[in-house]
C-alpha cells in the first residue's frame, strides 16, 4: 500500500520516478570513471621526467580534478545520498 501513496505523495508517477533513478545511476558513473581518471591522471604525475610530460601531466591532473569535483557539486546539488550508491571518498583514501 505504501507504494501507491509514496507517488502521490511526491507529486511524481512511476515513470518520472525511474526517469530521476535512471539518471542518478548515470551520475553516479560518470563521478566514477572522473574519479578513477583522476587517480591514474596522479600516478602519471608522479612519474614524468621531462618538462613537455610534466607541462602534459599537470594540465591532465587539473582538468581530471576539475571534472570530477563538477560531477561532485552536481550530486550534491541532487542530493544524493549513500542510499543512492554515492559514497563520496577523498583522494587520499582511494589507496592512491
């Protein structure tokens, strides 16, 4: 019975509802593919000899590290929880 009300209650039917989970997942995989580009992006970095690789590597790390905080800030714009499948882990935590 609950799951007939919970629609109602929020002004949303079943399709608009897997719609909003639909494109949290997607969210959800782009944040993770951003934050994997930005650990090899880092481990690249800490392995460049040359000024072009070094130039190349923090141009690579920046970008990877802005990508993934915008999808970061559009979650949370979204307000997602760890409900969702988002558990959100620092850099440092992500044995890298």
């Amino acid at each position: 019975m609950s799951m007939k009300i919970w629609p109602f209650w929020t002004g949303k039917n079943k399709k608009q509802m897997n719609d909003e989970m639909k494109d949290k997942m997607e969210l959800l995989q782009e944040i993770k593919r951003a934050h994997r580009e930005w650990v090899v992006a880092r481990k690249h970095f800490d392995f460049v000899v040359d000024k072009e690789q070094i130039d190349y590597a923090i141009f690579a790390l920046e970008a990877a590290e802005k990508r993934y905080e915008m999808l970061i800030r559009q979650a949370k714009r979204l307000k997602f929880t760890a409900s969702d499948g988002f558990t959100h882990q620092p850099m440092g935590a992500c044995g890298s």
